[in-house]
C-alpha cells in the first residue's frame, strides 16, 4: 500500500508540476529559519574539471553554467527566512516538486529522477544493507554531460547543516564522488540512526545514492510534461 500511494504521489508532482501549480505535501517543511539568503552551488573543486563551459555542447544539452546562473538567481528572489529552497532533511521529493515549478520559468528541461534499489557494503568483513530512495533532478539525464539538481543531498553528510556546505548540489555526475569525498567521514546512506557513518566508500556510496556507474539500473526518470506514473 505504501508503494502504490508513493506511486500515485510521483505521478500527481508531475500532474501538477505541468500545470505549474505544484503543491508540496507539507507547508510546515518550509518554515525553517533560513541562516543565509546568500547561495553557491557546490562545485568541484579539482582544477582539471570538466565543468568549464568553453567548449560547446551537443545540439539540445543544456549546459551547467546556464543551470547555475538561473539556480543562483531564483534562489536569489524567492528565498526569505520562511522559505528556503533547500532541506537537510530527507524532503526529496518535495523539493524536487519545488524546483521543477521554478524550472518553468527557465528554458532548461529538469527531469525528476528516482532511484532504489538494495546493496550491501562491506565493512569490517561484514555484509551492510543498505536501500536508499531518493529523488532529485537531471538535466541531459543519462549522458556524458548529465548535470544534477539535488537540494536535499546534505541528509547524507552527518551535520552538514553546521557545516560551510553549500546547500545545493548542482554538478556533473561525474564530478559528484569527489563532493562527497570531501566529506568522507561523515557520509550516511541511512539517514536515521545510521550505525556506520563515515564508513562508506565515497564512490560506492554516491553511485548507490544517484544509481549511476555499477547501479545506473535502479534509477528511473520521469518526463515533467506527461502524466507518468511507475508501473
């Protein structure tokens, strides 16, 4: 009953994302006391990375410094100390919803994304299971040059709402390990009472999270413009 209700919640965000008028399940999740209005997206920090937007993109790819200046700028004008447009917490879906309403006022095409699936990590010669669900947006979803939108992707960094963290994630796919390397030690997948935090391999536990590289198969994305539903 809980998946099929979860189900029907993914299909009515995408109802209404289409006809931008996107409701978020729980007003209450948007009363939070903003510390700062202030807002960089995280970005990698390796110099040879590939985020630098010289050269041009295939025909129809959006490409990241265009994402990162509408993000900045809606973040910029909608953003008051009872509105944030991020969440330590785990209201993916929510706030994907949220995003996905101010995407409509850009050109650039998001796709929410979910991803599920069950894997277990070894620690201290120990079998760990663990099964993430977890949403957020792609842009050039499933490409070389995918780019992610996750506003809530500090619920996997322990204490990362103390920490100088920037609050949205916006980066290539490919350049998300080295994000969550950063903060290795405090690297969660069970966002409640997590008994091996800091514990996890970086790329392991950011393919699980994102299902990409030996995961890519638990991911599932979801077309804003139609009414789709999972199966």
């Amino acid at each position: 009953m809980v998946h099929l209700l979860q189900h029907k919640r993914i299909g009515l965000v995408l109802q209404l994302s289409a006809m931008a008028c996107i409701a978020v399940a729980c007003k209450s999740k948007f009363h939070e006391t903003n510390t700062s209005s202030d807002f960089q997206s995280t970005r990698p920090t390796d110099p040879k990375s590939s985020t630098q937007s010289d050269a041009p993109l295939p025909t129809g790819l959006v490409r990241l410094d265009e994402i990162r200046n509408f993000v900045e700028q809606r973040q910029r004008i909608n953003s008051s100390p009872l509105k944030k447009m991020y969440s330590f917490e785990s209201y993916c879906l929510d706030y994907s919803a949220l995003w996905l309403k101010e995407l409509q006022q850009s050109p650039f095409k998001g796709y929410l994304q979910q991803t599920q699936g069950v894997h277990f990590f070894t620690i201290d010669r120990k079998k760990v299971m663990r099964s993430p669900t977890h949403f957020f947006i792609a842009f050039n979803p499933k490409t070389t040059d995918e780019i992610i939108l996750d506003v809530t992707y500090g619920q996997f960094i322990l204490g990362a709402e103390s920490l100088a963290l920037d609050p949205i994630l916006l980066a290539k796919t490919s350049e998300i390990e080295n994000i969550f390397s950063k903060y290795k030690s405090r690297i969660r997948i069970k966002t409640s009472s997590d008994d091996f935090i800091g514990r996890y391999d970086p790329q392991e536990a950011t393919e699980l999270i994102y299902s990409t590289g030996r995961f890519s198969k638990n991911r599932t994305s979801f077309d804003s413009d139609t009414k789709t539903t999972l199966e």
